[in-house]
C-alpha cells in the first residue's frame, strides 16, 4: 500500500448503521489492501495506525482463497479492529459492527 495513501470515506457505502461495503478489483489491488483501507476509512484512522492484520488473519491465505482466478465464490470471515469483516472473492468488504 502506498504510505502516502489515505482512506477515501466517500467510496464506503453505507448499509444502514451495521454495516460498510466497499468493492475492489482483485487483479488491481490486494485484498490485505483492500480490507485495511476499507477499515481506516470507516473508522476514521490512518491504516499506518491499525493493528497489522497479519496478526488477526494469514493474509497469504487471504489473498489465494479471494484471489481473481478463483473460480467458486469464497468469503473469509474474521473480527479486525471492532469489526467482523467478510472479504469477497467477488471483490467486495463488508464490516459489521462486531
């Protein structure tokens, strides 16, 4: 991810008070990317100050079950920083209030 990147809070979407959606390319972007600055952005943080999510989740089992080339849909699920967070092999982070 690069340092000088920060969240952008007008791509969330907002799904009532229990939920954020943010959809991202696969083949652009890396889910460990994806999840961080979806979870910087709802919270209001810089991801430089979240807790590294190698520490809640194997991220390179993350990327190779949600990765483009997958060819059955796969969601990961786990909590990271108040939120149960679900990766998409779609493309889509969901964070619920956990």
């Amino acid at each position: 991810m690069n340092e000088t990147t920060e969240p952008d809070r007008r791509r969330l979407k907002p799904l009532g008070t229990s939920l954020v959606h943010d959809t991202y390319d696969w083949s652009r972007t890396s889910p460990i990317e994806g999840v961080t600055r979806t979870i910087a952005a709802a919270t209001g943080t810089s991801y430089v100050d979240l807790e590294p999510l190698h520490n809640v989740v194997h991220t390179d089992a993350l990327t190779s079950l949600v990765e483009p080339d997958t060819n059955d849909p796969v969601n990961v699920t786990f909590q990271y920083e108040g939120y149960l967070v679900s990766v998409h092999s779609s493309g889509d982070v969901l964070l619920y209030h956990g």
